[in-house]
C-alpha cells in the first residue's frame, strides 16, 4: 500500500458551462438573478441546504478529545488530539485507536465547551477504533447509516477538531468503496470508504456523515502528499467492533501460533515444477512454530506452506487474518498443507488472540 499517515500527525503507515457552440456564457445565471434580491437563505441551493442540515445535526455530537501519555507519547510529546463522536445517550464514544491507545487519561471536550474525564472502554488497533464513556447530562448522539447503502458520488461530510478549531465541517463526496488500508497492528481493514472531504490533524476519530446526518464512517487516515484521498473506516465494521468493546472491551480474534510469510508456490499447489506464467499461485510459508501452541500440536512445522483453511483458499498473510475470526477460537479446523512432495491436510484448533 501506498504510504499513508494518521490525520492526528502521530504515526504513519506503509502500517482533503460551456454556452452553445464552446462559448462561455456571459452574465449571471437566471435563478442566481432572480433570487439577488432575496435574503442570503434564498440563495442556498438544494447541496447547499443538504450541507448546513447535516452539519447541524451532527455537530452537537462531535467532541474534541484530549490523551495524555505517561512517558514521553508519539511524536515525542506527551499528549495528543484528536476527535470522537457520542452515539448513545448514555455517554459511549467512537474515535480512533491511534488517538487514545496507551494513554494514561483522557478528557473530553463537549460542544458546550464543557470538560469532563473519560474512561477507555476498549480500543482495537486492528480496526483502529476505540470506545470511550463521559458521564455528563444532555448528550447528544448521532444517528449511525449503513455503510452498505453508501453510493460512490454521493455527500459525505467530515466533522471535527482539526488543529484545534472547534467543529470544523469539510464537505466532499464519497470517491469509492472497498479500499483496504493497513492498521499500525499490521492488519488489513477491509471495507474502508474512500472521500475527498479534506482530513487535517484533529479530524481523527470524527465522524464522516451523509446528507441526512447519518454517520457512514469513522475518519481515519490520509494520503500525503496527495490532496483529496482521505479514509474512514466503514460504519459498519464499527457498529461491530463498539459492541465487541462494550460487551468484552476487545475484539476477540483467532491465532494458531506461526510465525510466516507470503510466498509464491511454484507450479500446481502439488509443489511440481513452475511451468509457463501465471502457474504459480500464493500460500504463507511458516518460519516459526510456537512451542505447545495449537500449530505446534496439530503437527506443523517450519518449511510448510499454508494453502487453505476449512476450504478457503490461503494465498498471503492477510487471508489468513481474515479467516482467524472469533467463531473459530476452540473449534478444530482443517489446514491444507504443502509439506513438499505432499498435500496435508491438518487439525488445528485456534486459540484466542492475545493481540490486535
């Protein structure tokens, strides 16, 4: 992946017509004139309206965050900022793992100007989210969308704290669907919207909305120095990873105890020669082997290439994050193996991941 840094500038990783015959026309439009007489609310047009409507029903939601460090923090100093957003009444907070991870407090700024202390619930820099409380009265929450109704072309607004100005609203479009963007975990984050609504430091961890105000996605990530290419993570994958954090204050995940690499098998999955182009086909080496984890008591060993797991195809490190999941912790699942000549088939029963 193309690099990228975190919108709070602490961390980066690798892991904002033509006339009749092409002659311009001359003069004001038509409905611009005849509204010049107007007050200025005539003058807002339907994207206009949809704009200033979303903005002010969820800004009331967004708030400023504060996380100060034991030690010396990220990017050398002791604290940092970022954004959130309340999204139930009873104080619970979404923004950005990378934004309160290993912090030692955190403080809230509501739109108010009001401060309070806010408690860790649980973070996952897996999906860089995290969850955060403030006990205070009259919150609140935005109205959460469904990412998967998200249409390339249509508003998106990002609402937040950038530098330090309050409440700061950018708008633009969603630009695609289904990016992939590289945690600090060093794990895939699949389903990420991509949108030209400019991202600053600061924006991290507020909310990126629709033109009904609904929030779509968690603003996470830009590319720099492009202009224009922002990430949020799908609102969606954060309904799930809030809940998981609320109810475990982590997000339980499967591992079987390798340590590996992504490798191209030469020729058919067989382990044969590598004949014309385009035979070979990916698989993740094993490099290491953790004593008396589940690897090592299903029989793995280092030199073994993993192909496929209960009948998915294995082709990198990252199909086999995917396929980790929590269902899976305790529950004998089968490898296909290439141990060379030979196809195994293996009985691993993965153990809950201690990690992101």
């Amino acid at each position: 992946m193309i690099a990228a840094a975190w919108t709070d500038g602490e961390a980066e990783i690798e892991f904002l017509g033509d006339g009749p015959g092409g002659e311009v026309a001359a003069g004001p439009a038509p409905h611009l004139a005849e509204a010049a007489d107007g007050d200025d609310i005539g003058l807002l047009d339907a994207y206009s309206r949809a704009v200033v409507g979303a903005a002010e029903r969820v800004s009331p939601s967004v708030v400023h965050i504060e996380a100060r460090f034991g030690g010396k923090g990220r990017g050398g100093s002791n604290g940092g900022t970022g954004s959130g957003f309340v999204f139930t009444s009873s104080g619970y907070i979404l923004t950005n793992s990378h934004v309160v991870h290993g912090a030692s407090a955190i403080e809230v700024t509501l739109q108010d100007g009001t401060s309070h202390p806010a408690d860790l619930i649980g973070d996952d820099p897996a999906t860089d989210l995290a969850v955060i409380r403030v006990h205070a009265g009259e919150l609140v929450p935005a109205g959460l969308g469904d990412s998967k109704r998200v249409r390339v072309g249509q508003i998106a607004l990002a609402i937040g704290h950038p530098y330090g100005f309050q409440s700061s609203v950018t708008a633009g479009v969603v630009s695609a669907l289904g990016r992939t963007l590289r945690a600090g975990s060093g794990r895939l984050i699949d389903d990420v919207l991509q949108t030209d609504a400019a991202l600053n430091p600061g924006n991290s961890g507020g909310p990126l909305v629709d033109s009904l105000g609904r929030v779509i996605g968690v603003n996470t990530a830009m590319i720099l120095p492009a202009q224009g290419i922002c990430f949020a993570i799908a609102i969606n994958t954060a309904k799930f990873v809030a809940g998981r954090l609320i109810r475990d204050g982590r997000v339980r995940r499967a591992r079987i105890g390798v340590a590996v690499q992504t490798v191209m098998v030469p020729g058919p999955a067989s382990g044969g020669k590598r004949g014309s182009r385009g035979q070979g086909r990916g698989g993740i080496l094993i490099q290491g082997v953790e004593p008396g984890g589940p690897a090592d008591e299903a029989g793995l060993e280092e030199g073994d290439v993993i192909l496929g797991l209960d009948g998915q195809v294995v082709g990198g490190i990252d199909d086999l994050h995917r396929l980790l999941t929590e269902d899976r912790v305790g529950v004998k699942t089968s490898l296909r193996v290439l141990r060379r000549p030979e196809i195994l088939t293996l009985q691993v029963v993965p153990a809950e991941s201690q990690g992101g």
